[in-house]
C-alpha cells in the first residue's frame, strides 16, 4: 500500500476506534493510533491464521479498528 493509503486506513481506522473506546483524540492521534492498530492488528490476525491487511478494503479496516481498539485497551490500563 502506498503512504496515501496508510494515512487514510490509519485516519478511518483511528477514528472509529476513538469512537468505541469512548476516546477523544485528534487527527495526528487517530491516524498514529489507526497505523499501529494496523500493525497489532495484522499480528494478531496473522496469529490466529486468519487473513491480515490486504489493501483499502473493508477487512483490512475491520483488522486496523481490531488493533488499534487493542492498542487504545493498553494505553487506558497504562494511564490508569
């Protein structure tokens, strides 16, 4: 995938895992969140031998939201 694609499943991705944690960051935060919820994603997928990241599809989002819902998980449990 290109660094215009990385940005824009990090972005989406960052988003709608803000959204379901109930937090409340900005753009530079969701897509930083979004690309390494892509990376623990992918790890996580790859783990359990499912299908990872593949391109902008609908399951590479799904994957991104997985892992940066999980990445978002540890970070709460670290400020607490």
């Amino acid at each position: 995938m290109g660094v215009i694609a990385w940005l824009v499943l990090g972005a989406f991705s960052g988003w709608i895992a803000n959204r379901l944690m109930n937090s409340r960051t900005g753009l530079i935060d969701n897509i930083i969140t979004g690309i390494i919820g892509s990376f623990i994603g992918g790890f996580v997928f790859n783990f359990f031998g499912a299908e990872t990241i593949t391109g902008l599809n609908l399951h590479s989002i799904f994957v991104s939201v997985v892992g940066a819902c999980i990445l978002l998980w540890i970070i709460n449990k670290i400020r607490r």
